[in-house]
C-alpha cells in the first residue's frame, strides 16, 4: 500500500520528493518517508461470511507518512531563520484523508487520518508523523504462494 500512498503524494506536486522505507543517502530536506509493514487488522465493524473461505477479509491498514524537514538555518552570528514550511504537514494528512488510492493494487474503500505529531529530532531536524488507516480488503495473493 506505500507505493500507492507514495505515488498519490507525488501526484500533489508538494515539491516534496516521497521515498519508501527511507531516504537516499545524503538526501536534503525536506523529504517524505512513507513506512512499510506496519499492523494491518481485521476490520471488525465490516461484514463479512466467515463461513466461506473465498469471502472478501476486510482489513484495516496502518501507514505512517514521515516528513522530515530543517528547522532553521543560521543567518548570522546570533540570527537565524526557520526554514520548516509550517503547514505543510497538515495539508499531506488533509490531502490523504478522503483520497481513493488509485494506484492500489485492490479496491480501496476508505483512507482516514488518524493523526499528526510533530518530533523535534537532533541536528536541527523536525519530524511530522502522519498516521493514516486505510480500509480495504486483504487480497489473496498477499497471503497464498504464488
């Protein structure tokens, strides 16, 4: 599903480059991060037929989004000047709920945003954590052989 969020993103024109699992070696900031295999659990509040084995299993999916930008860069001897676009991390979860993933390998029925922190990180880093749920079904060939 990150490729599918990764290529959405990119689709937006954020001027942002997107990556999954994590940046390229010495990549500036800022960059975007969309994380790969976090939890995905069976959607309770779905129906289902748990009788027929070739039933659709509803799964919800988490996927964090990571923005990692500078915060400020030095503009003098006792100066400087923030350098984050404050914002921005509110308008990539604004533009990831509601969207349709057009790009997923399997019908998509929703994506929710959870939630946004901000983490100051070391070396004059900033962090957004961008949690989304995205509700779908789980397909088979994620779980047979192939």
């Amino acid at each position: 599903m990150s490729g599918a969020i990764k290529a959405h993103l990119e689709s937006l024109s954020f001027g942002v480059p997107v990556f999954r699992d994590g940046p390229r070696v010495g990549q500036a900031e800022p960059y975007i991060v969309v994380q790969e295999g976090l939890p995905a659990a069976r959607n309770l509040a779905a129906s289902g037929d748990f009788g027929d084995p070739d039933a659709e299993i509803p799964i919800v999916e988490t996927i964090v989004v990571d923005l990692v930008q500078q915060a400020r860069v030095k503009t003098g001897a006792r100066t400087t000047k923030v350098t984050e676009r404050y914002g921005l991390a509110e308008a990539i979860g604004a533009a990831l709920h509601g969207c349709r993933l057009p790009a997923a390998p399997g019908p998509v029925t929703a994506v929710r945003l959870v939630d946004i922190d901000r983490i100051p990180i070391e070396d004059n880093k900033v962090r957004h954590s961008i949690t989304v749920e995205v509700h779908r079904a789980l397909l088979r060939s994620e779980v047979l052989p192939a």
